[in-house]
C-alpha cells in the first residue's frame, strides 16, 4: 500500500522546477516579468529569497509556533535576518511588515524533524523564530536587493467562516490568558476569525459546530487552560437591498462645504460572486473592467469605466460607481477626495445600518457631488463620515433586507428512512433539491439546503429519527434573503415564542441588534441630516422609519 502511494507521487506530482511556473502565477500578486518573477520561475537557488509561509504549527508545548513553507526562490540559512510580509503588505502601504530572525530549520516528516542549516529554493521547510509576526499566511524575504517584491495571495477556501459564537472565561481575571489562547487557535485554524464586537464580546467565527468544537477543545485545553463559557451559537448575516433608492439622498459635511449624493440598487445576479472569487478585479486596467462589465453584465461603457472600488476589502461584494456628469461636477476637485469617499464607502459596506453586519450586493453610485475649493475644507474627517452617511442613507431608502447564510447538505440513509430525513429538514426551513437512490446499494442520497441558523443539532436530530442510519455532510453554500421586512414595526416580537416565516427578518435584526447593545431599532435621523429630513418629510417617505 506505501510504495503505491509513494510510486503515484513519483509519477503523478510534478517536480518543483516543473511545478514553478504554474505556481507563481496562480499565487504571486506581482508583475510575472521582472527578475524576481524570473529567479521564482526557474526555481533558482541563487536568486532572491521568497518563501511562501502556508500554515502555522504549534511546538510540542505550545509555547511558540513554527512555520511551515515552501522557498519559492533563493536560500533560506538558519540565523539569517528576513523581512516577512504579512497578508494586507502592499507597496503603497508598508505597515504590514516586519523584520525578524530565523532561528533553527527543520525537514518536517510526520512526527519527525531533521535539522539543516541552509535550504535552497523548491523545498517544503519548517522555519523556527518568524511565526509571532504571522497571523494566517506570510511572504517571507531577504532584507535588502528585493524592495519591489510583492506577497503571495493569501488561502482561498470553497467555504466560509458563518457560524459564530462568543466567549468569556469563567473568571475575569484570567481574561489575558482567553485572549492569548484566541491568537493561539487563530492561528492554528486557517479559516478562523477571531473579533472583538462593539459591546465587548469576544466572538470566534468557524464553518459549523464540529468545526468550533474543535476549536473550542484546543482553546480550553491546550492553549489556555482555563474555563471558559460560551454563548449559544449564533450566524453571521448579511445586509442588502431589493429595489433602487426611492429618491436621492444627500449628506453635507460638517462644515457644510461639501455636499454628496447617492443612491444604491441591487447589484446583477451572480457579480458579487465574481468580485469575490476574482474572475473580475479592481486592479484591472479601467479597459479590462470595462469590457468585463459590458460583456457579461451588460453595463453601458461610462458606467462600466466609471466604478471606483469594490467593498469592503478589494474583493467584496459591492460596487461604488462614479455617475457624475463631467458638465454638472468638477471631476478634478472629485477625484482629489477619491479616496476619502472610497474609504466611507469601505466603512459602511463593512459595518452596514441595519445590524452591523457587512452589506453585500448593493451598487452605490455617487449621482451629484459639491467639493469646496480649498484643499483645507475637503480633508478626509468630513469625507469620510459623510461618505458613509450617504451610502447608509440610500441604503435605507432602497428596502433594506437580511441576507442569512444557506448549506448544502447532502444526507445519506436507507430506502425505509427517507421521509424522517424529509420531516427532520422541513422542520428547519430546509428544503430538498433532489433524492436518488446510490446504485448498487440499499441507500438513497437527499440533497437539500438548510439555513445555517436552523443547523444547530441538525445531525443529532437526523440521527435520532433514523436510529442512526443517515449520515450527513454539510458545507456553507450560499447567501438568500431572509423571508420579511427587517424595519416592519408592527411585527411584535414576543420572548421565547418562534416566530412565522415573515416575521424572521425583523427578529433576527432587533435580536442582533440587542446582543451587540445596539438600540432597539434603526433609527434614519442618525444618518439624515436635517435638510434631508425635512425632504423626506415633503415626500411623505417617513412611514416606515422611527425618528
């Protein structure tokens, strides 16, 4: 069985040399024909050092981690001084680097090590000394001579961290030693995400509940050692919109020198999931984007050329659009705050109104803008938050919704147990999209979706109903819109009572909203301003919203 699967490795994986090529460019973030593109191509040991760090592993007692790697090009030598650059290092913006020492060198084979002092491009390694700079993933290289060197792209998944649960430990006290266990386990689980909300909860994100069980194993017995209490596990949520701004919104600055105006509409369907697996990027030149735009998505030219960014991040899923008309607004004077609306626009697409959950599939486009002439009255402390507060305006005027995460389940089970598996999911909102009996055996496979939020013991319960004879498999699948209107107020939500399926939007924001001591409800008089309020109020616009 051994020598089959070490001959099949022989034979089936490529050499690093020949592997080189096809791996700098479905990884590497930079230009492909430079020297340093060159020397990573050829695999060549006496090039510029890169190594590419993929996963971090603890030591035998979790003190430290180390990294595990692959030197892309040049050689790597123990002791040697290196720059690692961590995953948001651009040339534009250096924070994300720091200068560390290597420390000892190891082959990693299973439970075994063997120490080298050099390593020379093409081999996997084992790096000691560089991993407290490093979070998830790293481009590891030499100090001086490769200045212009970019990083390699952080790990893309086919999943996404969606449930989440928040933690405490038992005793106050020991909350220094939960916080150093949560980068612990953060960076020992690459799809983890660990944040601190606004009301001060701890949460930990991960891709279901056997999944942050063991996260929460590690975090209490091998990385804290302590006791820690956990909240009943929540999603994460989405927020967007289902029709176009009812009119247009405005926001002045502060200090009423600057005046912006947007609208949002729903973006077209499928463009959110382009943006984010990238078959379309910002970084394109505005012709590629353009033509991309036009093509698939039928976007006339100017708007297609006129979009400014993506968010939040550069592959989220929203667009900001510059609509402007050249003979209405100076562009000279708009492009000089670019970057400033970009940045309220990234802002609020992070955090949105409804829940502070980020907004996803929405185009925002700027329809009129008035700039002040003097450099001192356009700064980015009345940009920004102005930006914000017009995108969260005609966010609110385009009928807002929840979105909430959706899995694909596929389940397993004898012919006789079929319609308990079908009574267990129409329980939980699921719904079945096909069964087929497995050929040549006496089990049928289902397949259905099932909101992630009515997953919890959702194997537990199929089992008990089946006698344990359906086994089931579940992955993060997409978002869909939760069934109601998140701002109806005569929906009244009464403690411990399930709620009818339109009145799921509206309990899932109030109760997200009182978890993260946020008020009761979404007031529009905090992102209005009183211009704003009083055309609203002349357009009879205000029956929906509290003041």
């Amino acid at each position: 069985m051994l020598t089959g699967f070490v001959d099949m490795c022989v034979q089936h994986i490529p050499s690093p040399v020949d592997a080189a090529e096809v791996k700098v460019q479905s990884t590497y973030t930079g230009p492909l024909d430079d020297q340093l593109a060159e020397a990573m191509t050829s695999c060549d040991p006496e090039g510029p050092l890169m190594l590419h760090v993929t996963k971090l592993f603890p030591n035998q007692d979790l003190t430290m981690f180390h990294a595990f790697g692959r030197v892309i090009s040049g050689t790597l030598y123990a002791g040697q001084q290196v720059r690692v650059l961590g995953e948001n290092y651009t040339l534009e913006d250096e924070e994300d680097s720091k200068i560390a020492q290597v420390g000892r060198l190891w082959i990693a084979e299973a439970r075994y090590t063997v120490e080298l002092n050099r390593v020379p491009a093409g081999n996997w390694i084992l790096v000691e000394g560089i991993a407290q700079t490093i979070t998830k993933t790293a481009t590891i290289t030499q100090m001086s001579g490769c200045e212009d060197a970019q990083i390699f792209r952080p790990l893309k998944f086919n999943t996404q961290s969606v449930i989440k649960i928040a933690v405490e430990p038992i005793n106050p006290s020991e909350l220094p030693k939960m916080l150093d266990g949560l980068r612990k386990v953060n960076k020992s689980y690459p799809l983890l995400v660990t944040k601190v909300e606004e009301s001060g909860e701890h949460v930990v994100y991960g891709t279901g509940e056997l999944y942050l069980d063991c996260v929460m194993h590690d975090l209490r017995k091998m990385y804290s050692e302590i006791e820690i209490k956990v909240a009943d596990p929540v999603v994460a949520f989405c927020e967007t919109v289902v029709e176009t701004s009812s009119l247009k919104c405005f926001a002045e600055t502060p200090n009423k020198k600057n005046k912006l105006t947007m609208i949002a509409e729903p973006l077209e369907k499928g463009l959110a999931e382009d943006i984010e697996n990238e078959v379309v990027q910002i970084g394109w030149t505005k012709k590629k984007i353009g033509e991309f735009f036009q093509t698939k998505y039928d976007w006339d030219l100017l708007a297609a050329r006129s979009i400014w960014a993506f968010g939040p991040d550069a592959t989220g899923p929203n667009i900001l659009v510059d609509d402007t008309l050249p003979s209405e607004v100076d562009k000279n004077l708009l492009g000089s705050v670019k970057d400033s609306i970009v940045q309220g626009f990234q802002w609020g697409t992070r955090e949105g109104p409804l829940c502070d959950e980020p907004i996803r599939n929405v185009k925002f486009k700027i329809l009129d803008a008035v700039i002040a002439n003097e450099p001192i009255h356009r700064g980015g402390g009345q940009i920004i938050p102005t930006a914000r507060r017009v995108a969260y305006s005609a966010f609110l005027m385009a009928t807002p919704r929840l979105m909430e995460p959706y899995y694909y389940v596929e389940v397993q089970a004898p012919a006789d147990c079929v319609s308990s598996v079908y009574t267990v999911l129409a329980r939980r909102r699921g719904h079945v999209t096909q069964d087929a009996p497995v050929p040549g055996s006496p089990l049928y496979t289902i397949k259905a979706f099932l909101p992630a939020i009515d997953s919890f013991g959702f194997e537990t319960d199929l089992r008990t109903h089946t006698q344990g004879q359906a086994f089931c498999l579940s992955v993060f699948h997409h978002w869909q819109i939760v069934p109601g209107d998140p701002l109806d107020k005569t929906i009244v939500i009464r403690p411990l009572e399930p709620q009818p399926a339109p009145h799921l939007a509206r309990e899932f924001m109030i109760k997200t909203r009182r978890r993260k001591g946020l008020s009761e409800d979404v007031s529009i008089s905090k992102f209005f301003d009183d211009p704003m309020l009083l055309e609203l109020a002349r357009q009879d616009v205000m029956f929906n919203y509290p003041m």
